[in-house]
C-alpha cells in the first residue's frame, strides 16, 4: 500500500498495477493507493489486471480512463473525480464507489460488474 502526501504518475500507476511485485502465495496481486496526489491522466483503458486497485482519498488532476479495462476489483473512496470514462471496463468481482462525486463527465456505456456494485 502506498500512503501518505506523495505524488504519483498516472503512467507510474499503470505499470505498477500491470507488473505488480510477486503476491503471496495463494493471493492476487493488489494496488491499493491512500491520500496519493496522481498527476497526469491515469490511463489504464486495456489493461488486463486479475487483482484489486483501491484508490482512498486519492487526488486526481485528470479524469482516470478505464475504457475496455479488466480488474478483479474496483475501489473508488472518498473524492471528487473530475470525470470518469469507463467504457467496457469488465470488473470481475465488486466496484465499490463510496463518498465520491463526479465534477466532470463520467462513461460507463457497457461496463460490466460481475458482483456487487456498491
């Protein structure tokens, strides 16, 4: 988990979440991300990721893009998003979105959840 007042690339996010470090035996990797300023945009639109990405309380200067993405899971908590575009994105598990608000555009034209979507 990375924490704290730091700020991240959205390209540096996207190779972490597609070459993660090796998970524990028996888990999926996961990328959880808490309190992280993400400059530039964070593009994982066809990224293919088995685990989870949670973003708490993450700070973001351009609408995150997830068209045609496939995630285990989806975490959004506790921001204000300045758009969303998630075209197809498939989600095999849960989406959970809580205490967010959209400020700009958001797409979800044939997004697909597999679970709860909180």
């Amino acid at each position: 988990m990375v924490r704290g007042r730091g700020r991240e690339q959205g390209r540096t996010i996207r190779r972490l979440l597609l070459a993660p470090p090796q998970a524990e035996p028996g888990h999926l990797a996961r990328l959880r991300l808490e309190d992280v300023h993400i400059t530039g945009r964070l593009d994982l639109a066809e990224a293919d990721a088995a685990g989870t990405l949670r973003l708490r309380t993450c700070r973001f200067e351009r609408a995150p893009h997830f068209d045609g993405t496939s995630l285990g899971a989806l975490e959004l908590r506790d921001r204000e998003l300045p758009g969303l575009s998630a075209v197809g994105v498939r989600v095999g598990w849960k989406w959970e979105t809580t205490r967010c608000r959209l400020a700009g555009p958001s797409d979800l034209y044939g997004a697909g959840i597999g679970g709860p979507w909180t």
